[in-house]
C-alpha cells in the first residue's frame, strides 16, 4: 500500500497521476457548452449508490474514468458565462496552482511547527488586507471556512467585549436583507434568534440609519446591551451597501461593536474604479471578507479581521501538547490562537499566488468587470417592458421578475417565475437563481463571470420569458 503515498520515492507517479487529472479536467472545461446538463438527483443517485466502495479499481485512470460518470459530466460549472446564479465564481489560474501546492504539501496552519512559512504567509496576507482596510496598526485577523464562520467568530468577540453578564440583556442589529449566518450565529452564541433586530432597509435596500436609530434608542431605554451592529457591504440577495459611516457614528454613541459583512463586497478592497462604494468600512471593529467569491479565488478562502488584535483572545485556548502558553513568551507564532479552528488548510497560498502573478490590480479590474456588467444588465431589464427590475446595482447582482401581459394574479406569476427558473435548469442552457421580495417570487442574475457578455444575459432572458411563456399557456389549457 506504500506505493500509494505521496513521498520523494513515488515523486514520478504523483507528476503522471496529477498530470493525467489536469488533462481530464482541462478538456472537460474546454469542452462544457452549458454549465450543467440538467441531470436530476434521482438520476444520478444510483450510479453513485452503486459503487462499492469496499472494491477499489486500484487505478487512477479508471478511477477518472468512474468520475467522469458520477460527477465531471453533471458538475455545475461556474466557468461557462451562462451560470449567472449564487455567489460562485470561476477561478484564476494562479489560484488553481496554489490549490495544487498545498494540497501535496499539506501544511495545517494552526501551529508553527506544522506550517513555518505558511503562518507567516497567512499573516502577511491578513496584514494586507487590514491595510487595505483601513483598521490601522493594531489590526490583525485569520483566515477562515467562510463568510458564516467569519460572521459567528466576529459576533462571538463582540459577545465576549460587551459589558454586562446576561446574555438575555444582549441584542444585536443587521438589516432585514442581511445574511442569514446573523441569526444562526446568535443561536449558536447563546442568545437565541430574537435577539437580533431587524433594521429595516430603503428602496436601495440598504439599512435605513434613522430606523437603526430609533431601534438603538429603544434598546437604552429598555436597559438592554447593544452588543453589535451587522452592516452588510454587499448583500446576497441584491449585492446593496449599507452606509457604512452613518452606521459607524451610530455604533459609537451607543457604544456598539461594528461588524461589516462584506463576503461578497470586498472585492472593492482590490477596485480600481468603485473602493468608494465602501468608504467608512475602516471604522468597523471586525470584517468578514470571502476572497472565494470576489476574489476569484478557489473555495475556501476566507478571513476574519479585527481592528484590535488583543480581541482575538477571546477565541484563544491553549493545549499542552500543541500550543501551549510558553510559546506565547518564546514568540513563537501559532495561529490556532486566534482562530476558532483547529486544523486549518493554507487556503491563504491561493490568495498569496494570485497577487503576486496578478497584482492586487488585476483582481480589482476583474471585479470592475462584473460590476460595469451589472450596469448594463439593469439598462437591459429597464428597457424591456417584460420585466421588472427591483434595485439598480451596487454590485454585481440583479434581482428581476418576469411579467406577462395577459396575467395579473401575482400569484399566478410567481409559479410562472419558479416554473421558468426550474425549466431553465432541467435544460442545462443557463442556471439563475430565485429569492423572495415582499413575498413575491423574483429571479435573479449573480454576476462573477467577466466572460459573461450583455448577449448572453439578453439570451437567458429571452429563454426565461420563453418557459414562463410556456408554463402560462399550458396552465390556461388546464383551466379551459
């Protein structure tokens, strides 16, 4: 069995192996006409539930082979320029390298001496991205799964800072559109779901700050702590940017705890064109950024950031036989200090690759892509009478309707949106995604790919009017 691990005797079959799979996926990419076939789950299943996975085929080549069946020929691929779904971009070449050196390599970034360069790697990154920032020189952070681990880590902190010993007393605001980890996060930390406020938003979608106001007003009054305040630069449903400095004063005078979610908005951190769109994000005491979604960066690449790096003891715990406290006095720099994790991948290399081939430039003028494509997208919907467009872009994300000209029951069309959303995925020709405003159906374009064109948006327009179309008809001959 010896033969099947990675060490300097087996260097020549690792470089065949790993070349065979490169070729295999790169024709496979090179090859998708659409990004998906539409295969069903009860489809799929069986092949997968076939296998048995107690008789190995003992070769890489038929395992790739295998893959091919159960998996490359159905992925959803977010490369081709028609997947204009979730939060789910397609991925720099860089990155792709860096993805491949540390896997063989297999640092875990806990501790020192499980990673040496590593460590200093991810913090070095975690530096340039306060930097870039603006949270001054006692900032710091860690990389992390995601926005939603990002998210609990930074409300778990501002739990921990806030000045009371009754957890009932604490309460947190965020906008009615923020990302559902907020609630989730509250529920893991102890405060249960009704602890957070929700702020309502403008037509923009964005927090209404008298509102925020008027609800930290009544939290005072009421004797109750307003540990943080979640501002959202960048929300999932509709890409829109809370007024990061009005919610800052706010924070201030209450004595709040500022978190900005900016998963999905940090891309800005890297424009040439828009880094005004988040202005006042420096005064934030923590930040999430997802690097995998704007920054095009394979999943996972994520961090949390902080303003005050002795905030981070809060998620500090030392074990004799890995990180014990002694190593604090000898400075030896152990990550798995700051970070809720305990083995963690160097997804921080992906990132690190990815400047240093691109620049921070080139990651920016990407991301400037997708928003100017968003711009154009909205003039598109605008101008098409079949149509309805909710919020003009701050990012990259329109959400729009469909609506005919022969039908008026708005629940009627919210089951023509679904019908088409769900034909246009059974097809394989395109994949968007759906969401809910003011309890009506909308669909909507997520926009991460610069290969996208206007075309291509006009065309799965036309193929989403088309099903609804379809849907509307067969349902009058039903009713007839």
């Amino acid at each position: 069995m010896r033969s099947h691990l990675l060490n300097d005797t087996n260097a020549e079959r690792y470089r065949r192996t790993v070349t065979e799979g490169v070729e295999r996926v790169a024709a496979k990419l090179a090859a998708t006409d659409r990004p998906f076939t539409g295969i069903t789950a009860d489809a799929l299943a069986p092949r997968i539930e076939s296998i048995d996975l107690d008789r190995p085929l003992g070769d890489t080549t038929a395992v790739l082979d295998e893959l091919e069946e159960v998996y490359l020929r159905d992925a959803v691929y977010f490369h081709h320029p028609r997947y204009l779904a979730h939060l789910n971009c397609p991925v720099v070449i860089p990155a792709v390298l860096g993805e491949a050196v540390l896997s063989a390599v297999n640092s875990s970034l806990d501790t020192w001496d499980q990673s040496a360069g590593g460590t200093l790697i991810e913090r070095k990154l975690v530096d340039w991205t306060a930097a870039r920032i603006g949270l001054g020189p006692a900032a710091d952070g860690v990389f992390t799964s995601g926005g939603s681990q990002s998210n609990l880590q930074a409300l778990l902190l501002a739990r921990e800072e806030a000045k009371t010993d009754s957890l009932e007393k604490l309460r947190v605001f965020a906008s009615e559109v923020s990302h559902f980890s907020v609630k989730k996060s509250a529920q893991l930390l102890g405060l249960g779901q009704d602890a957070v406020v929700c702020v309502p938003v403008d037509h923009d979608k964005r927090m209404q700050t008298v509102a925020l106001a008027r609800e930290l007003e009544r939290c005072a009054q009421d004797g109750l702590v307003p540990m943080a305040v979640v501002a959202t630069a960048g929300t999932t449903d509709f890409g829109s940017i809370d007024p990061l400095s009005e919610i800052a004063a706010l924070c201030e005078r209450f004595g709040a705890w500022m978190h900005v979610d900016a998963a999905y908005g940090c891309g800005l951190l890297a424009s040439v064109k828009y880094r005004d769109r988040i202005d006042g994000i420096e005064h934030a005491d923590s930040v999430t950024v997802d690097y995998h979604k704007s920054f095009f960066q394979p999943v996972s690449s994520s961090a949390v950031l902080v303003k005050d790096a002795a905030t981070l003891r809060h998620a500090t715990y030392h074990a004799e036989y890995l990180n014990p406290r002694r190593m604090v006095q000898e400075r030896i720099p152990n990550q798995v200090d700051k970070s809720l994790q305990t083995t963690r991948r160097f997804d921080a290399l992906k990132l690190w690759m990815t400047l240093r081939t691109m620049g921070a430039d080139g990651i920016g003028r990407l991301f400037d892509e997708v928003c100017d494509l968003a711009v154009e997208g909205w003039k598109l919907l605008a101008a098409d009478p079949r149509f309805d467009v909710v919020v003009e872009p701050s990012l990259s994300t329109l959400v729009f309707r469909y609506i005919p000209r022969a039908v008026t029951d708005p629940a009627e069309i919210d089951r023509a949106n679904l019908y088409a959303r769900k034909a246009l995925f059974a097809s394989g020709d395109a994949v968007v995604a759906g969401t809910k405003v003011s309890g009506r159906h909308y669909l909507k374009f997520t926009l991460l790919n610069p290969e996208t064109t206007v075309d291509d948006m006009a065309a799965v327009l036309d193929l989403i009017a088309g099903h609804a179309e379809q849907y509307l008809g067969e349902s009058l001959d039903r009713a007839s």
